[in-house]
C-alpha cells in the first residue's frame, strides 16, 4: 500500500511532513507543522502510516468493496490517525505552548483518587486478573501500594462526605517525586497518554514515562483494568491490537528520547 505520509527534505538534513494531499502536515489548530530532523520526522511518518494502514485494512474487511472506496476517501479526507498518532498530538500540543510560550502542569493529585491501580475489583476473577497484569507497575511503589475499595464518588467533597478511603499521601509522594523531575515535554506526555487510554491510571503512564516500566506492562495493565482482558491469553489474532498499541508507545518513547537528546527542532525541547 502507497505510503499516505512522506517527508521532503529541505535543507541542513531536516524535513517536512507531509500528508494526504502532499502538502505539509498542519497541527490541530491548523498551523504547518515544524520542520523536523531525520530521525524525528522518519519516527513520526512511520507512526502515521501504520496507524493509516490499519484502519485503511479495517475499513475493506468490514464492508463491501464498493462502499469501503467510498469510506477510504473519506478516511483521507479526515486524516483521523493524526489525531490517533501519541507522537503527532504530543509535537502538535508542544507547538502551542511554545507560540504562547507558557509551561504546563501535570494535574496528578486528585486524578490518583480515582486511579484504578490502587482500587481494584474486590472480587474473582477480576481481581486475579488485575492482580496479575499489574504486578509490575504495582511493585515500584513496595509498601506504599494499596488497594482500596472502588471510588464511585464524583468529586473529593463526595470522597469525604461518604468516608470513602483516600489514596494516602505516601503513595501520593512516590508520583511526585517523578513527577517532580519531569521536562514539561514528558508531563505533556503523561497528560497525552493518560487522556487516551480513557484515563484508568495517572500513576501508570508517569512509571511509563519516566522508564520504570514497560511498553508491555502498561498494555497489560490497561487491558486488565480498563477491559478485564488478559492480554496473555488472546489467540495470536487477537493479540494484534495490543501489538499494534505497544507500538505506538516504542514510537512515542522514541519521540521523548528526541527530547532527552536536545533535538532542536521539536518545540519547547529546553523546557
């Protein structure tokens, strides 16, 4: 399948990328996109165009050849993997800031309230099952990991109204200490990774970014929490989606390394 997303270099070895229509890639409030370094920018055409040709191959194995014509031309039009691509909305995110040249903060605190890491289900065999697949990301916090009852509380006024028990400030400090040592580029990350995987963990993509686990971990972890899915027992068909998710985050990881090596044509690298 033709490569939808090409780069074209320009000059001093960097490039542009560009999208459907050949032209270069704009960001989410429509602005061209920065030129990029080789690395950078094959990084990030590589991301787009596997997520490109996967819903490009989802869309003919779901419908008639005639009508999937028609939704791949669409699909094109729409450019949908952009906003799917970690690696774009993190470059697209970062351009913002740095036009508006402000910092961001991780919001973290109140978001562990309701980190399904520490609530798991209180019965079998879900709780196995969450046990199981989180044993990694759980076994960085030692004694301060704990396990309370699931928070269906609306807001931290609700928590106390309702003696609901509170994530304890020692497990709270082992975040911030992370969190702490953090470029805004990989707060930007966390927030980025967090909202995408329907927010069912904040601690697990901070330990993600800051290297203390896995790729694989954190696909674990979010199949069994978010969809009590054991990842580890899907037949080889089924295990593509994760694959396909743990890809994305070799990408994205590849992105922030970008960032730890000072690559000067990413925005707000020096912050």
């Amino acid at each position: 399948m033709k490569k939808t997303y090409q780069r074209k270099k320009t000059t001093s070895n960097l490039y542009e990328v560009l999208g459907t229509v050949g032209k270069i890639i704009k960001n989410h409030n429509n602005k061209p996109y920065p030129i990029l370094s080789n690395t950078v920018s094959k990084i990030l055409i590589t991301d787009l165009n596997e997520i490109n040709d996967k819903n490009s191959n989802y869309i003919f194995n779901n419908n008639n050849e005639e009508e999937a014509v028609l939704e791949l031309a669409l699909h094109n039009i729409s450019n949908q993997e952009l906003n799917e691509s970690l690696c774009y909305c993190l470059i697209s995110t970062l351009m913002e800031y740095k036009e508006a040249n402000i910092t961001f903060e991780l919001e973290y605190t109140d978001q562990l309230q309701w980190d399904r890491l520490f609530r798991l289900n209180p019965g079998p065999p879900l709780m196995q099952l969450e046990y199981k697949n989180t044993q990694s990301i759980r076994e960085y916090f030692g004694e301060h990991w704990v396990n309370l009852p699931l928070n269906y509380s609306d807001s931290l006024e609700e928590i106390e109204e309702n003696n609901s028990d509170f994530v304890p400030e020692a497990t709270i400090n082992e975040i911030s200490m992370l969190v702490n040592k953090m470029s805004m580029a990989q707060k930007v990350a966390v927030d980025i990774v967090y909202h995408l995987y329907n927010e069912f963990s904040i601690a697990a993509p901070v330990l993600w970014i800051s290297g203390k686990i896995s790729n694989e971990d954190y696909i674990a972890g979010f199949y069994a929490l978010e969809n009590g899915t054991d990842i580890y027992e899907m037949t080889e068909e089924a295990y593509e989606e994760p694959r396909f998710e743990m890809n994305r985050l070799q990408y994205f990881k590849k992105i922030m390394n970008g960032y730890k090596n000072k690559d000067q044509t990413l925005p707000c690298v020096n912050n």
